[in-house]
C-alpha cells in the first residue's frame, strides 16, 4: 500500500507540474500573439470565470475525496448537482462583477458561464480520477486539458492570422481545454448502478479494506465550506487589489510574478500528497505518517522554495533578468517564508478530514484568512503610508505564524 501511495503521489505531483510549466508556456503565448487588448479581456472574463467556479464548488472536489463512504461516482454524482445548484445561484453576482468590468454584458456573461461550468466538471473530474482511475489517467486528466488550450490557441493564432480571422480565439482555446478536462467526469455522472467496476476494482485492492479509515469524512456544512472558500477567494484577490491600489502596476508585477511561481509548490504538496491520501482512505502507522513522512514532505517542500527564491537573486544579481525586474528584491525572503510554510501546512492538511476536525480545520483556517486581511488593510487606514518593503515583511511574517501553528496543530490530530 505504501508502495502504491507514493506511486500515485510521484504521477500527480510530476502530472501537476507538467501542467503548470504548460500553463506558463500558454501565458508567455498570450504576450506573444495576442493584443493587449485581447489579453486584457480574456483575463476579466477567465478571472470571473475561476472566482464563480471556485465559489460553486465550495471544496466539493475535497468531499469527493474524504467522504469514502460514498462510491466515487455517487460522490461525484453528489458534488456536481450541487456546485451547479451554487453556480446558478451566484449568477447575479457573476452578472454584477462583469457589468462592473464594463465589457459587453451578454456575450461575457455566456463565455464566464461556459467556462466556470467546464473548469468546475474538471476539478470535480481530477477528484473522481484520484479515487478510480490508473496512473495514465491521473496524469492526463491534469496535462490535457492546459496542452489543448496551449495547442488550440497557437493553431487559431496562426491560421487565423493567415484568412484574417479574429474571433474570441483565448477563451475558445481555454473552453476547449476545460471541456477536455470535464469529460472525465462524463463516466461517473452517467453510472446508475451503485456496484460498478471502478467500485469494485477499488474494493479488491489488496488490503484495501485493512487499511481503509473509517472515520474519514467530511462532516462540514454546505454553508461552513462556502464561507471558507469565500475567505480564501478573497483573500487572495484582495493582496493583488490592495497591492494595486497602494504601490502601483509595477509594484504589482514584482509582487505577483513571484507570488505565482511559489505558490506553485504548496499547491503540490496538496495535491500529490495530501489529496492522494484521503483517496487512498488509509490510516498509515501514526508515528512514522505523522511525525516522519509529513515533516520530511514539508520540510522538503520549504527547502525548494528556499532554493528557488535564492535562484531568483541570483538571477538578479547576474542580471540574467531585465533590469527592471530588480523591485523583486525586497520581496523573495518574505514570500519564501510565507509559501514555505505554506507547505508544511499543505502537508498536513488531510488531516483533519481523518480525525474528525474539518470543521475546527475550517474555523481556523478563516480566522486566521481573516487576521491575514486584516493585516494586509491596516496600511489603508494610517495616516501616513508605509513602503511596499515593510507592508509584505509584515504580511508574511503573521501569515507564517499562523500557518505554522496550523501545521503543529494538525500534526497533534490523533
């Protein structure tokens, strides 16, 4: 068993990061071929897209995962009529903030609502995949989607600017990819038989049902996931708002850019670690999970982001990057911090959802989102500003302390 969760941990992480090195050759890909206005407002409508998607799930993908009671397809079954309830709820707020971006309403409206559809089926998809699928199809449920968006969108750059065609080419390429993405989960929403053979290939793993958790679930209320995924939503759209508003673009662009290429790695250790052993829905021997391969996991995770912040200044220093990429300086060490910590968190955070405290996990997880807001508004409301330096010193180093805190706490979960 051992054997078969660090397998499936190496597929999903080696699978992620392939994804995300497509996703930046996408974006470099958009600069490149695209006007920026063409880049602009397909960045609106993709950004209200993903926050209307990520509001609809409401951490279902993460249910399908923990609530092992349930056979993947009827958990699947469970999470989408209920994100698709949620994201037709959440159309007027949708409608609001794209009237508010004063693109033309109707036709971005349409283009938002296919896309959060689509990219919600595939996160959902990515899940049901986890619990049933083979290693090839766990890969290609998380490569596939960004490499066909990648492909279309440089195949109608080129075609189109040989017949003079200047359609909505980014958002069809990104509704592609997401379609392509969904249509993983096409299998489970079809499948009315309860004992189906994904089930019981499962159920004939050997020593499946040894190890399985029975106290493994996820107990949280719909409204309980919704608001901790509203904190989280806008916490993280809030730092690149209030960062805009009080330091400028450029100020923005340093923070941002590096902000996105550390934050990949807590996003990986979540996915191909903690993900992948509440689809496993085993309960490994406590003192060596706990206390040896989590540490080890995180620790690892926050000496790569070490690594990277340090390959970052020495670019720098080299001046291997423009020169007007030096603002990024006094960011590294205090993103590092942050997206470490970050990891060890990550690490740790399947946790809860196998002692039975997701919801003390949520509570927490929002005060602390709420104490981080705090921080990072104070500076509005001071009488005389304070430099970008100081502002993100500050911001990271409380955000560490808790993160930290969680992770001790979640370490302790017997």
């Amino acid at each position: 068993m051992f054997k078969r969760f660090n397998s499936t941990s190496r597929v999903v992480a080696l699978s992620s990061a392939v994804a995300f090195a497509t996703q930046v050759a996408f974006a470099l890909l958009m600069l490149r071929l695209f006007s920026p206005q063409e880049v602009g407002e397909f960045s609106v409508i993709s950004q209200i897209g993903f926050f209307w998607m990520t509001l609809a799930l409401a951490q279902a993908p993460l249910g399908m995962l923990a609530n092992q009671y349930l056979p993947a397809h009827i958990a699947a079954q469970h999470a989408w009529r209920a994100s698709v309830l949620r994201c037709l709820g959440l159309l007027p707020v949708a409608a609001l903030a794209l009237w508010f971006s004063q693109l033309n309403m109707w036709p971005a409206l349409l283009w938002a609502l296919m896309l959060a559809f689509c990219q919600m089926g595939w996160m959902l998809a990515q899940s049901f995949t986890l619990r049933v699928g083979s290693a090839w199809q766990q890969a290609a449920v998380r490569v596939l989607p960004p490499l066909t968006a990648a492909a279309t969108a440089l195949t109608a750059a080129l075609v189109g600017a040989s017949v003079g065609w200047s359609g909505p080419t980014l958002v069809l390429s990104a509704l592609l990819g997401y379609a392509v993405g969904a249509a993983w989960l096409v299998p489970a929403l079809r499948t009315r038989d309860v004992h189906t053979s994904s089930d019981k290939s499962i159920a004939s793993t050997p020593d499946a049902s040894a190890t399985a958790n029975p106290h493994q679930s996820d107990p949280r209320s719909a409204t309980l996931r919704m608001a901790h995924t509203l904190v989280d939503a806008l916490l993280a759209t809030a730092i690149i708002v209030v960062w805009q508003r009080m330091y400028g673009a450029e100020e923005t662009g340093w923070m941002s850019a590096l902000l996105r290429m550390l934050g990949f790695l807590p996003a990986v250790v979540h996915m191909a670690w903690a993900q992948v052993a509440l689809a496993q829905g085993q309960q490994h021997n406590e003192h060596q999970t706990a206390w040896a391969s989590h540490w080890w996991l995180g620790l690892g995770a926050f000496a790569c982001a070490i690594v990277l912040g340090f390959s970052c200044a020495v670019a720098l220093h080299q001046e291997w990057l423009d020169p007007r990429w030096g603002g990024v300086w006094p960011y590294i060490t205090p993103l590092v911090l942050w997206q470490g910590s970050a990891c060890l968190s990550a690490a740790f955070s399947h946790r809860p959802f196998q002692t039975q405290s997701a919801s003390v996990y949520s509570w927490t997880c929002m005060a602390l989102g709420v104490l981080q807001t705090g921080v990072l508004l104070a500076p509005l409301g001071l009488s005389q500003p304070i430099d970008a330096e100081l502002h993100i010193a500050t911001f990271a180093f409380v955000s560490s302390l808790g993160l930290l805190g969680l992770t001790f706490w979640m370490a302790r979960l017997r």
